[in-house]
C-alpha cells in the first residue's frame, strides 16, 4: 500500500484519445479526466488517495460504457455513475493541503511579492482539480438527454447544491483572473477550466430542459436564487471563448456554445422581471401590495449588488454587442429596473434623510413596514454602485443602444426601449458623441420618418426627457431641436401632457429648456411628496427562505476583509505604502493604470509599490468557508421550467 502511493496513478488502458466514433457522447470527456487523473500535478494536488478515488469512478463509467446496455435501466445507471465521478471531482478540494502550490498559489512563507501573477485568484485548489472537475461536468452534461428525463433532473438538482462546495472559489477566481490584462500560461488555463465548470454545468441544465425553456426563472431555481452565484455563474459563461476545432483543448467546451451563450444572456436579463421576484409565491396566502411591493425592491438591489461584486458589467456588455439589435432592448429595460429610478428622488448623489426615507416608502411601496425604509436605502445604494459600474462603460453601452431604434420595432418596443433609455440616461449619461448617435437613429433615418415618429408624441416626449437627463440643451443643436421645432402646436401640447404624466426621475433644469423652445410647460410630477418630519423606525433583517448563501457571504463580510475603496470583498488585498488596504483590481481601475493619485489618501502611489497580503487572503478564504452553510434546499428546475417566462 505504501508503494502504491508513492507511484503515479495510471488511467485504465482503454481511456484514452478517442480514435473512432465514441460509444457514448460521455466517452471523450470521460478521457479529459482520465488524462487529468493521471497527471503528476493532480497527485501532488491531492495524493495517491484522492487520485485513486477519481480513477475507481473513471474505470466504473468506462465500464458502463463498455457494456453499452442502450436500455432505459442501462442509460439511468450511466447516468447515475457518471453523477458519482462529477461529484468525486468536486471533493477532491478537500484533499488539497492549505499549504499547496502549483504556480497558482502562494505558499506561506514564500516570498513571491515582486510577481503580479503569482498569488492565489480566489481558487486555492490548483490547475489540476479545477480541469479535472470541469471535464467531469462536460461528462455529465454528456448524460443529460431524452432517455431519463426524470433521473437527469434528479441528478441536476443533487449535482447544484455539490456545486455550492466551491461556489465561493469559483466566484474569486472569476472576478480576479477576469480582471487581469494578461495571464501566466497556467493562469489563462486555470480561467479557462473555471469558466468551463460554469459552462459545462449551465449546458446540463440547458439539455435537461430544453434551450427553447431555458428561462430567467430556469437560471435562478439553479442557482439557488442567489443572484450573486448567479451572476458569476452567467459571467463563466458568457466570457468563455469559442475555440477553432484545431485549438488546444485542456479543458472540453460544448459544441453548442453559442446557443448556450445567447440562452444564457437571453434568459439572464429576465431577472430582474416580476415573474423571477416572485417565483416563489405559492398564491395559497395572500400577499399584500406594499410587501411585494417592497420585495421586488430588494429582489432587483440584490441583482444589482451582485453585477457589481462580480464584475459582470463588462462581460455582460461584450456579450450584448454581438447581436446588439437582438438583445439591445431586454439590456435597456433589465438595467434600467436594476438601478430602480423609481427610488431616485432627489439625484443619484443626494443623502437622503431619515425622514424622507420613511415618508418615500409610505409612498412608492403603498404602505409602511419596519423593513421598508432600510428596504430603499438598500436599493439606492445598489444602484449607486451599478451605476459607477456602468459609468465606466458609458461609451459602449450607448453604442450597444443606438444599433437598436434603427430596426423594426413596434410601437410599444419602441416606446418601452425610449422609457428605459430615458432612465439610463438619468444614472448614466451618454458621451456627447454616443447621444447624437441614438437621436440620429430614432429621428434621422428614412424608415423613422416614413413611420412617422418625428411627429409622434410618444417618441419625442421620451428623447426630449433623455436629452434633458444627458445634459444636452437645445442651444447645441441637432436632429432632436430640428424636429421638434417643426412640429406643430398641437404635437407640442401631446408632449407636454406626456411629460406631466412622466413617472421616471428628471433633470429639472434641462427639461425647462426644452420646454422653453416648445413654449409649453415643462415639469414631471414628483415621485414622492415633501416628508413630514418623523423618526425612521429601526430596520430588521429582511426574511430571506431560500437561497443567497454565496450572496450574504459577501455582504456580511466584517470590515477588514473589504476593500477600502468599494466596500466589496477582498480576493487579492494589497497595502498601499500609506497603510491602506485595497482590492488589488479595484486600485487599478482607480488609477486608471499602473501609477496614480490615491483616491483616499490624495498621495501618488503605484502598483508596484502595494504589498500583496498573503496572510490575509487565507484569513479571508477561510471565513468564507467557515460561512457557507452545510445544506440548502434543492432547486425545482422542472417547476421553474413549466413556469411561462
């Protein structure tokens, strides 16, 4: 038995590269982690026990598939193994010593500060496990079909709470070696196989259910509802990079990719809609307005928060830009009901009181709670980081919508599309260029005028609120003054009452100018009336039933393990020479480089010259372990899936 620890673990003799057509789709992934089990930097990983645990699995689904008993008992057995193998792949983290390093780790002890790529990214397992488990998926997803329906289900659900183990290592990894503009050989590969266990795990749903009902409600019943597992699951998807058929493949990719990744972005920007927030409504109790009221609030803050911890902005935005006509719309109107501008009452910068706090819940959620004011003070913070997300992004987001209004739209898309911009445009502004860029696609193209929207009432309200939120006044000039000085009186009166009925949030002071050239009166109706003064009541812990356990990690955790400058969880902590401490990518979107002026301590400070803080970062995995609660509840994907979206 000693010997055979010290020798390296060898596949069986009949896994290997397939030289013919497969016995089972299963059988090439099942060879991936076959050559993953048998490599020496798995064994220095996890040890002869662990990798002989691994090998057992792989000789007992090769042994199914040998067998090829293609019966309804012979498929829901495979099935069921090749379950066992994924989940045997998952464990094998807990073989891995703290103390362990394959490149991707730094050991205590080790002095590895002058290398930026060097520290551990949020995965403290190694290369090894990380591909070993990614390829185990794409084995598993392999056995999702129509020959067990049922079992496939089963397994799906069991296999989503296994997921949950390193949920957490997943999402630190993500975010830490997204962020990098480039990456050590075994970095790029370690992105890759992460990114894969979320690709390879949404395709299996994906299978189970169908692509054409793969829904919003679909994504968040397996994600446990957390929208920050979620979000990072949604992130590994989409920013997985389609490989030429001749490319290397460590790690194995769907060969339906691009439908996953459009599903996926189709069915994500649903989460935010009424339908996800609340799924779980069973309708046997009534609920009144106020509290769902009140938990739609809380449902799209949580959405926001996690877009922001994750860093999805940017993936999410690259993902949209490819078919930007298509799913242009659904990114307006998601992002506009994340950031919530039925909260803004007073400007997305303004402190509001305790006072006016209780009075706008009183009226925007139909009703007072103990809950209710600390539920949109909650909202409005996520929204303010979403929208400093989305600020840095501003350019192409506004080139993203103005591929849209140039289709063929309805009447209703077309106004909903122009509402939600209207609101963008309150928390994130258009650069000047990108501005008249969507004026000229909603007045200055033939069809438009063909159509007649440059005397339409319901478009030109819109586009004058988006101006006046954009900061453009009427003295600059354009397609949007030339227009609506030709309208005539009648058209100009129609957009003054739609904007009396305007319900979203306004820049006062531009909305008067336009105004001023119409000759009309311009003012929207508040969205909340003058508070009486009052003593806000205390604010309980919002009930939550299911789910979010990677989420309330992250937003409980203690002070000293966030970073200085967002607030958010720290996965690569730095110390600045004057004793601050950041998140090492958060300081570097700050300085907008390498070197720059520190925005908390106003002193010129550099990268290189932040200390990486090892230590730390352990103290903060471990927590995050220590956090994540031992059970949760099972998803219902079938459940999910029967729901109209």
């Amino acid at each position: 038995a000693g010997s055979f620890f010290r020798r390296r673990p060898r596949a069986p003799a009949h896994v290997g590269p397939m030289m013919g057509k497969p016995l089972h789709p299963a059988e090439p992934a099942v060879a991936a982690v076959a050559r993953c089990a048998a490599s020496m930097d798995l064994l220095k990983a996890v040890g002869g026990k662990g990798t002989w645990g691994l090998q057992r699995r792989i000789s007992e689904v090769d042994a199914a598939i040998r067998a090829q008993e293609w019966t309804p008992h012979g498929y829901r057995i495979l099935g069921e193994l090749l379950y066992e193998l994924a989940r045997e792949a998952i464990g094998l983290g807990t073989s891995v010593e703290d103390a362990f390093d394959d490149g991707t780790v730094a050991a205590a002890g080790v002095a590895l500060d002058d290398n930026p790529y060097s520290e551990e990214c949020g995965w403290d397992y190694g290369l090894a496990v990380a591909q070993a488990t990614s390829n185990s998926l794409a084995a598993f997803a392999a056995s999702v079909d129509g020959h067990d329906p049922e079992g496939s289900a089963d397994r799906l659900e069991r296999l989503s709470l296994d997921l949950d183990y390193f949920a957490a290592h997943v999402f630190g990894g993500l975010c830490r070696l997204g962020e990098q503009e480039q990456l050590q050989p075994r970095e790029q590969n370690l992105l890759e196989a992460l990114q894969g266990v979320c690709t390879w795990s949404m395709a299996a749903v994906a299978r189970s259910v169908g692509y054409q009902r793969l829904s919003a409600n679909v994504v968040w019943e397996w994600s446990c509802r957390d929208a920050l597992w979620a979000s990072v699951l949604v992130k590994g998807v989409l920013s997985t990079a389609i490989k030429e058929f001749y490319s290397e493949r460590l790690v194995l990719e769907p060969s339906e990719l691009w439908a996953l990744q459009r599903a996926v972005l189709a069915s994500f920007l649903g989460l935010a809609s009424h339908q996800v927030a609340f799924s779980e409504e069973d309708g046997a109790n009534e609920v009144s307005i106020s509290r769902r009221n009140e938990d739609l609030v809380r449902h799209r803050a949580e959405l926001a928060a996690a877009m922001t911890s994750s860093h999805l902005v940017e993936v999410l935005l690259r993902a949209t830009d490819l078919e930007a006509t298509h799913d242009g719309p659904a990114l307006a109107a998601f992002l506009a009901s994340a950031l919530q501008p039925e909260l803004a009452v007073c400007g997305p910068d303004c402190e509001i009181s305790a006072a006016l706090e209780q009075a706008t819940a009183e009226v925007l959620l139909g009703g007072s709670s103990p809950s209710a004011a600390s539920t949109i003070a909650e909202g409005r913070r996520a929204s303010a980081a979403l929208t400093g997300a989305l600020a840095r992004h501003a350019g192409v987001l506004w080139g993203i919508l103005a591929k849209v209004p140039g289709t063929v739209m309805t009447g209703q898309a077309r106004q909903a599309l122009l509402r939600n911009c209207a609101d963008l445009a309150y928390f994130v502004p258009p650069p000047s260029l990108g501005l008249h860029w969507f004026l000229d696609a909603c007045l200055g193209s033939s069809a438009t005028a063909a159509e007649g929207y440059s005397n339409d009432p319901a478009t030109l309200a819109p586009l004058c609120l988006l101006a006046a939120n954009s900061g453009l006044l009427p003295g600059s000039g354009g397609v949007l003054v030339a227009t609506m000085s030709a309208v005539p009186a009648e058209v100009k009166a129609a957009v003054s009452e739609r904007w009396a009925r305007w319900r979203g949030p306004v820049r006062q002071e531009g909305l008067i100018q336009w105004g001023m050239l119409l000759e009309v009166a311009a003012q929207c109706k508040p969205l909340a009336p003058e508070p009486v003064p009052t003593s806000a009541p205390a604010a309980p812990t919002p009930n939550r039933t299911r789910g979010k356990a990677l989420q309330d990690v992250v937003e409980s955790a203690p002070a000293n393990f966030r970073c200085s400058l967002d607030g958010q969880l720290m996965m690569d902590p730095v110390l600045s020479p004057q004793g601050v401490v950041f998140e090492r990518t958060a300081l570097a979107e700050a300085l907008g480089g390498v070197e720059g002026i520190c925005p908390l301590t106003g002193c010129t400070v550099s990268l290189q010259a932040c200390k990486r803080l090892p230590d730390l970062r352990r103290e903060i995995t471990k927590w995050v372990r220590q956090q994540l609660p031992a059970e949760r509840p099972r998803p219902r994907l079938a459940a999910a899936a029967a729901r109209a979206y």
